[in-house]
C-alpha cells in the first residue's frame, strides 16, 4: 500500500473521509483539499492561557532527584517510584514510548487498564484510535514519543488527583527536557490544563497554538480519543488539531 493509500486507509478508520471531495477529479485532489470544510486559519503563538498563574514548578524538573537524570536513570526510578499511594495498586510504572528525539510528542492522561498490565501507553482501545490519528497525521508510534501526565494507573479510571500529578510531573518534565520536541500535543483535557495550567474548558483550549509554559515550545491541544469513541463526530476536529499542528511544525513556529 503507498502512502497515499495508506494515510486514506486510516482517514477512513477515524471516519473522516467524507471530508474528500467527491466530485473532484481524484488526480487534482491535494491533501489539503481533502481537509474539513471549516476554516483553519492558523492564529500566531499565544502566552499560556492564564497569564499570572504561572504553574506551582514551571521549572523543567525542580525535585532535585530527578533533575539530571539521564533516559536510563529516569526509567529506573520511574520504575520503583514510590512517591504516590498509586503504586500500591499498579502492576507496573508506564514510563512513555516512540522516539527518544521524536519532533512530535503527544502527552495523554493516565494508564488504563491494558496499559498498566503491558507496561505501554495507550495500547487499549483509545490507543488503537490515537495510531490512526498518527498515521492520519503521517507518524507513528516508533516516529512520535508517547507519554502520560502520570505513569501509574488510578484504581478504576478514575481522573489523576492533584497531589498524584504534583508527584509524577517532574518525571514528565524531565522527559521533556530530554527529548526537547519541537511540538507537544496535549491529548485531553486533563493532559491540556495540567500543563497549560488552565482551568479552561478544552473546546476553549484548542484551535490555537500555545507554549507550554516553562519551556516555551509550542503546544496543540486536542481531544482524548477514550472521548472520540463516545463522540465520533468530534473525530474531524481532530483531524483539524493534527493539521494546525503539522502546520505549526512546518512553519518552524
Ligand atoms: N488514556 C491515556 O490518557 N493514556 C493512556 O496511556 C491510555 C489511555
């Protein structure tokens, strides 16, 4: 299968290809012109959306255990962290996966359920639609790096607590700081306002470019596909963050 053929193959598995136009001669037809049809004008980098509330530890990662760690040594103490009560009920840390030195790096919640018993984020069933929201976006899994807000599973799918992120995120920082993506995709709204530190709702956080506060690098944020598979006709404002992301990365911004 070519590419062509193949970034088609997975418009189709997020439902999107209705966005093609039919009527057009298939030889004339650009990507571009496959897009929804709403606008996608690109507005110019933003500051955080809650300017003077800058997070507790915009730092990149202030614990001094973790600051300076290099890949090998964050993993080992991932690993073995003991730092929240959820490594009583996790079988095991989810520390991240892809590419060490990926441009793109999408940051999603938590571990789930397959997640926590294979070790790996997003292998459930959100985990198969996020792979067709990379391949739709021309990635994949060993292209992009993948990463969760935090890296052990809250009993039942529960949302993370404050002070279970306040604990993890500087492995996440760290993890930042080492791979130094050119653009962070924030999958979800808990992935958005933690490190957006907004207390906006999501709709209102995406179709813009922000910088991830501390860092400076540019962020899109997008919606988690756990809520996709509830909303499926939210799937093309999906396509559109991928776009205004690939677009971000192109422009250099
Ligand atoms: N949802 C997430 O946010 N992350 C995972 O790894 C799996 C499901």
């Amino acid at each position: 299968m070519g590419n062509e053929a193949r970034r088609r193959a997975y418009l189709d598995a997020l439902g999107i290809t209705a966005w093609q136009r039919r009527e057009a001669n298939a030889e004339s037809a650009r990507e571009g012109e496959t897009a929804p049809a709403q606008p996608m004008a690109t507005p110019p980098p933003q500051a955080p959306t809650s300017p003077g509330t800058q997070p507790s530890d915009p730092s990149p990662s202030s614990q001094p255990e973790v600051a300076g760690l290099d890949w090998s040594a964050l993993t080992e103490q991932v690993a073995h962290c003991q730092r929240c009560r959820l490594h009583e009920t996790r079988t095991q840390g989810v520390f991240g996966v892809g590419n060490p030195e990926a441009d793109w790096l999408f940051i999603g919640e938590a571990p789930g359920a397959e997640e926590d018993r294979r070790g790996e984020p997003f292998v459930g069933r959100a985990g198969q639609l996020l792979d067709a929201m990379l391949h739709a976006a021309g990635q994949s899994r060993d292209s992009v790096y993948i990463a969760n807000i935090i890296k052990s599973r809250p009993p039942k799918n529960r949302d993370p607590k404050p002070e279970e992120i306040a604990a993890c995120l500087p492995y996440l920082r760290r993890q930042i700081q080492l791979i130094q993506p050119r653009l962070v995709m924030l999958v979800g709204r808990v992935s958005a306002q933690t490190l957006l530190d907004s207390t906006a709702p999501l709709g209102r956080l995406r179709g813009q470019v922000h910088r991830l506060p501390g860092f400076g690098i540019p962020a899109v944020v997008t919606y988690h596909p756990a809520y996709l598979l509830r909303s499926p006709l939210e799937k093309r404002k999906v396509w559109a963050d991928l776009r205004l992301a690939r677009k971000t990365l192109e422009e250099g911004m």
